[in-house]
C-alpha cells in the first residue's frame, strides 16, 4: 500500500481499489498512517512543523 505514495512520484497511477479489495483492507486507515509518516518525515527535513505542512497540503488539494 506505501508503494502508492512512490508510484504517484514515478508518474504511475496505482491501482489500491484491486490491490486492497481481494482482501477487505481498510484502505483509508492505511492512507491515513502513510499521510502521517510522511509529513512527519517532512517536516523533519524541510524544519517546518506538520501543522504548516499539512494546512499547505489541503490548500493545495482544495484547488
């Protein structure tokens, strides 16, 4: 499921609907702890705070 954050950077478009639903995963729960660790990760390189990183994030999503 992570492999989905690294395919989007590479230009592929992953398909998580076939990957998760042969087994009944809770797709968006894993999302969710992927979308922390990596503003985590990010905040801790860029000095800016998860907070800033995630507003800047839904603004942009919100375009």
């Amino acid at each position: 499921m992570l492999y989905a954050a690294a395919a989007l950077r590479g230009g592929l478009e992953p398909d998580l609907a076939s990957d998760t639903g042969w087994w009944g995963a809770p797709a968006w729960e894993y999302a969710y702890y992927a979308l922390v660790i990596y503003l985590r990760v990010a905040a801790e390189r860029t000095g800016r705070s998860v907070s800033e990183l995630a507003s800047e994030l839904l603004s942009q999503a919100r375009r």
